[in-house]
C-alpha cells in the first residue's frame, strides 16, 4: 500500500473546534485555507499550500446550517483533490439523512445514499465517521469506510454516575438492539419504549407503552442522536409517570435543532451526555449536560490510518463486544 510522507488536516466551518482539537492531539498545524461566502451564498475555498502527493483529512461535520455545511465540504474535496491530494479523507463525525437510509413509503428517496455518492464524486478516496445512524449506510459508498463508535466514552460516563437499581431503556424499537448491548455491557436490565410516529414524521411522538419494569429504578435512556427532544423527553416524561426514581440520557450526536436545548433542559432528565461530535453553542449548554471530546478517538485512527497500521486493533474485547453500539 501506498504510503504518504506529509499529514495534512483541514476543516470546515462545522465544528472547527474539534479539528483543532484533533491537531493538538496528533502533534500537527491546522492546514491554512480561506473559505469565503460571497452574498449571493456561493462559497469560495483556497488552500494556502500545497497538499500534492500528501495525505489529506477534511473534517467536516454535518450539522445545522446542513445544506451550507454539506456543500462546503463537497468544495473541499475538489479542492484538494484539483491541487493533486495523493490521498483524500472526509473525517465526518456526524454524517446526516442517516435516517433516510431506505424507502420505507412510495415515492421517496434515499438521501443517504445520494450524499454518498456526491462525496465519492467530489474526490474523497475514504470516509471516516462516528455512529451511523444505520450500519448499512456504509454500504452506499464505493470507497473504504470506516465508523467508529463513541460509545465507550459514553460508557465510562455512565458508570461514574449512581447504578443501583438502575435500567437502561430503548427510546424505541429500532434502537433494542444497541441498547441491549449497552445494557450487557453494563451488567443492566433492558426495557423498550414502544412508539410510532406520524407517517410524514412531522409532529410529536405518539408514546404508546413500555416494555420492562423501570418504577424505582434509575432509568438511563440511550440513543445515537438527540435532534429535537421531542421523543428524549416525551419517554422521559412517561418512564417518570410509571415511577421511575430518576432519568438520564446518553446520545453520540447533539443535533440540537433550534429549541431542542430549552425542552431538555426544563424536563424531568436529571443528566444528559453527548459527544463534540457537533458543535453545541454555549447558548445551548446548561449544568446538567457534559460533553465528551471525540478528538482522541478520531486523532489516533488519523494517525493509524496514515502510518498504515491497523485500526481494528484498538478495540479491546469489551468494545468488540459492542459491536456498533
């Protein structure tokens, strides 16, 4: 395999922030480019030096303003791979339309995969990304992918916190499977929230019951993304009215739409923890919620994935055991 002397990471405007903490990590600058929007919201991207022959990592994480956010890394990645890139990483902590990974109604599409397919067409030669919302959305690109999992740094925030009695719940169905590896992992009893949305998937969550005991116990909700809060805290509310003793919430990805921030922070969650995996303004911060740096985990597969090491070999046992989540 071929190997690629020089490092050289660059960001977007996403989540700058964990890039630079990446850097720091790795012992490496911050690669140097302008980018620009003109008033007509064209973006304009300059690299100011050269990456030809190097081996290059975009990171870009998909949050809101998402459209703006998806064109600029697509731009990116022209960018570098129009100046001769020997090698093209798209590092993409939070990868978004995760939950457009299938036609599940007539006449819809399948946005995951489209954002696939225009990040291989912009140049990346291979992705990097934290938590899919659905493991087969790996399947979409035709280049190397690599997802890793946040969730043992969820893990050792959880068990910091008070574990007896304590129940680890499924928001819904689609998500037991990963909370029963959560749950086995803890050593904890599973219950499952059973729910149904709207068909168009607009409007709040119709709640409709619960599957385990949770009265008296310390119920710890687990999901990969927090978006509106709207089902986090709808659960919350019922988990407490079936005498739940206390609640918290574990998530890899703090989307946090508009709004989202005030419903949690006024809910009956005692605690909630997420990942930098998106950026989370300081206006949507509150006491009650701890963030976890990724920077390590992505910094040490950078650098295996540079030097041509294994980066299977940094899961132990226990995380295999996870599988994803």
């Amino acid at each position: 395999m071929a190997r690629f002397d020089e490092l050289r990471i660059f960001s977007g405007s996403g989540n700058p922030e964990l890039a630079a903490e990446i850097c720091t990590y790795l012992g490496v600058r911050m690669g140097e480019a302008t980018i620009r929007t003109f008033p007509n919201d064209n973006i304009f991207v300059k690299l100011h030096e050269s990456v030809r022959e190097q081996d290059v990592f975009v990171v870009q994480s998909l949050g809101l303003p998402l459209s703006h956010h998806i064109m600029e890394l697509l731009i990116l990645l022209d960018t570098c791979k129009r100046a001769s890139a020997g090698r093209l990483t798209a590092v993409i902590p939070y990868y978004a339309y995760g939950r457009t990974d299938k036609k599940d109604q007539p006449r819809v599409p399948i946005t995951a995969r489209l954002l696939a397919d225009l990040i291989v067409a912009a140049g990346a030669d291979r992705v990097l990304t934290i938590d899919l919302h659905a493991g087969q959305i790996q399947g979409f690109f035709s280049i190397s992918v690599d997802e890793m999992s946040a969730m043992h740094l969820l893990l050792e925030k959880i068990r910091t916190w008070d574990l007896r009695d304590a129940v680890i719940v499924s928001p819904g169905l689609g998500f037991a499977k990963r909370a029963r590896n959560v749950a086995e992992a803890l050593g904890l009893p599973l219950a499952i929230v059973e729910k149904r949305r709207r068909e168009d998937g607009v409007g709040p969550v119709e709640v409709l019951s619960i599957l385990g005991d949770v009265a008296g116990r310390h119920c710890i909700l687990v999901d990969d993304e927090i978006a509106t809060a709207q089902t986090m805290v709808r659960v919350a509310e019922l988990l407490m009215a079936h005498g739940a003793r206390e609640v918290s919430a574990a998530a890899t990805h703090p989307v946090f739409v508009p709004g989202s921030a005030e419903r949690l922070r006024s809910s009956p969650l005692k605690r909630v923890v997420v990942t930098n995996t998106l950026f989370v303004p300081k206006d949507m911060r509150w006491p009650e919620l701890s963030i976890l740096s990724v920077a390590p985990l992505l910094g040490e597969v950078i650098q295996r994935i540079h030097t041509g090491v294994s980066v299977g070999a940094l899961f132990t046992e226990g995380h295999k055991r996870l599988g994803r989540w």
